[in-house]
C-alpha cells in the first residue's frame, strides 16, 4: 500500500480496539479486509475544535519521507468528509510509558535498548532535516506484545505532529512540545526570540532516559512557570537512595544530553557512541520506590 490520499476506509478496513487517545486524535486496530493485515488507523476529527489542517498536511507530508525500522510507518492517508484516517505500522506492545509505570521503572538493559532504537532513529530523522519536537514516553511505542517475536524489544518514534523540517541558519521559533520533556532553548524567551535547531530532541530523550532509570522527572514544579525556570537553570540531580545502584556511565550520558546550551549538548551519533548505550550492563536492577513529589510519570 502506498501513502496515497483515498476514500473508502470503511469499505477496506474494519475497526478493531482502541489502542490509545491523543490530544488530537483516536487510534484503534484496523484490519485489511482483503488481506487480512492489521494496522493501527490514527482517526483525526475534522469537525473537532482543535482540528488544524495545516498541522495534519505537514504529519502526513514528513511522514511519507520517514522509512526506517525505528520509527512508525505511514502505510496510506483516507481523506473523508469529517474524519481523515493515517494507516500506520501497527505498535501491539504498547508505550514505553506503560512499561515504565508497570515495572515502577526500567532495568538499565531495558532503557539502554529503547535509548539506543531512539536515538538511532533521532539519528535518522536528523539526516533527513526532521526535528521530531515532541520525545516523550507516550510517544514511544514497543513494536510487539508477544515475548517470543524478535520486535517485542523494538521501539518505534511515534506522532509526527509537532515534527518539522528545519533548515540550517533559519531556526525554528513554534514554542510547542510537551512541559516536562520540553527543551530551555523552546521556554526560555530571549532564546525563543533567536530560534532553536533539531538539539531540542536530545534534551528530550535525555529527559526520557532519565524518567526509564528511576521512575521521576528530574524537572518538576506544580506550575509550568516555576517548571520553565528550573529546565532553564539545568538543575537536576540524581538522587538517593534512588540512583545509587545505576551506572556512572548512564549519568554521565544524561549530564551530556542535559545541557543547557544547545550547541555543548552531545549529537545523537556521539549518545550513540557513549558507552552508556553500547556498553552491556550486567547487574540488573528494578527500583522498588520512587519519591511522588518529583511528578512521577
Ligand atoms: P498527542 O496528545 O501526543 O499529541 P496525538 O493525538 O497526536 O497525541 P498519537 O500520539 O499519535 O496521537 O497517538 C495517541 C496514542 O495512541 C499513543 O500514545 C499510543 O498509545 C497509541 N498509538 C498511536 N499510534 C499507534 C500505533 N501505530 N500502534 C499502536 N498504538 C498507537
Ligand atoms: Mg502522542
């Protein structure tokens, strides 16, 4: 199937569960009654108030570039009356963010292989002028459900909504993504007012490795402004007892990707050349306690 715009959902395809709810939209199985393939169908409400046309073209426009093994597939655009259906590469294991709430938080093996699928993709999505603006956990999703398939570790980059193709010495400017997750360079406003580039990602996914190693945001306020200052300060530690049995290595890596200054942050080849990620931990360990007043996930 190509990523051509047609009608006739209803007549190729049959629903099948719900397999999440975004901001914007629904997301449920869908089966390919000739085939008998199932895909995940992203169903966008135009009649909704917070419909965008234009948000909806650039996710379908950037996600016809993007192949890769890490990042979620556009199969084909149904372009109908009051709702517009994107087939995609169908996720069964759920977010990364239902891993960590299951197991309180991560083995350092675990968030080593999702930190290495994520930032390989980063990597790619770079290559091709793409800042995806928007890493979170629940925009991570683990390929397969089943233990026995070689995908039921494989993570995939989701929700192209946010994404945007930068272009060299024109910097974006759009203050958007997630509060949490969301790089000083985008809140802070002298910075804004000078743009920012695709380095907003690796602060993210520094963030996102942070959260999968102990269960807490390392920035966290009860109100954004308060939030913003703090990501603007760079401000975080790791605490005990909770960080104390992970690697050096892996906070060396997160003290690299959170770094203030755009420009001094790692690139995504050089987390994918930190020892960190390619380094096999040995001694697992699963977190039996988190403090909940640093925002839990
Ligand atoms: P947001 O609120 O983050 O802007 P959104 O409205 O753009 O979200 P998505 O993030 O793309 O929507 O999808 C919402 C949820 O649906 C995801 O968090 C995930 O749980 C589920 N989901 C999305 N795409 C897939 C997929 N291809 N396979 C399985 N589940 C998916
Ligand atoms: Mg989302």
């Amino acid at each position: 199937m190509t990523a051509h715009w047609r009608i006739g959902f209803h007549k190729n395809f049959e629903f099948g569960k719900t397999l999440g709810r975004g901001t914007f939209a629904k997301v449920k199985v869908a089966r390919h009654k000739t085939t008998g393939t199932c895909f995940a169908v992203k169903i966008i409400d135009k009649q909704s108030a917070s419909f965008k046309r234009e948000s909806l073209k650039s996710e379908i426009v950037l996600m016809r570039q993007v192949i890769h093994p890490n990042c979620l597939r556009l199969h084909g655009v149904y372009d109908e009356k009051s709702k517009c259906f994107l087939i995609l590469d169908l996720a069964s294991g759920g977010t990364v963010l239902d891993r960590i709430i299951e197991n309180d938080c991560f083995k350092e093996n675990d968030a080593k292989k999702v930190s290495k699928d994520v930032l390989t993709a980063i990597e790619y999505l770079h290559s091709l002028g793409i800042s995806h603006r928007d890493l979170k956990p629940e925009n991570l999703l683990y390929a397969s459900n089943d233990p026995q398939s070689p995908d039921y570790t494989t993570v995939k980059v989701a929700d192209f909504g946010l994404s945007k193709i930068f272009v060299e010495k024109q910097p974006m400017r759009t203050v958007c993504g997630s509060p949490n997750y969301v790089a000083p360079e985008v809140v802070d406003p002298y910075c804004i007012s000078i743009g920012y580039g695709p380095e907003v990602d690796i602060w993210s996914m520094g963030i996102v490795i942070y959260v999968m190693l102990c269960g807490f945001l390392p920035f966290y306020a009860d109100s954004n402004a308060e939030l913003f200052r703090l990501i603007c300060a760079g401000d975080f530690s790791f605490p005990s007892p909770y960080w104390d049995g992970i690697s050096e290595s892996a906070k060396q890596l997160i003290r690299k990707m959170l770094v203030v200054n755009p420009k001094r942050r790692l690139s995504p080849s050089q987390c994918l050349a930190h020892s960190c990620v390619l380094a096999d931990q040995k001694a697992p360990h699963l977190r039996q306690h988190r403090p909940q007043a640093r925002g839990s996930t």
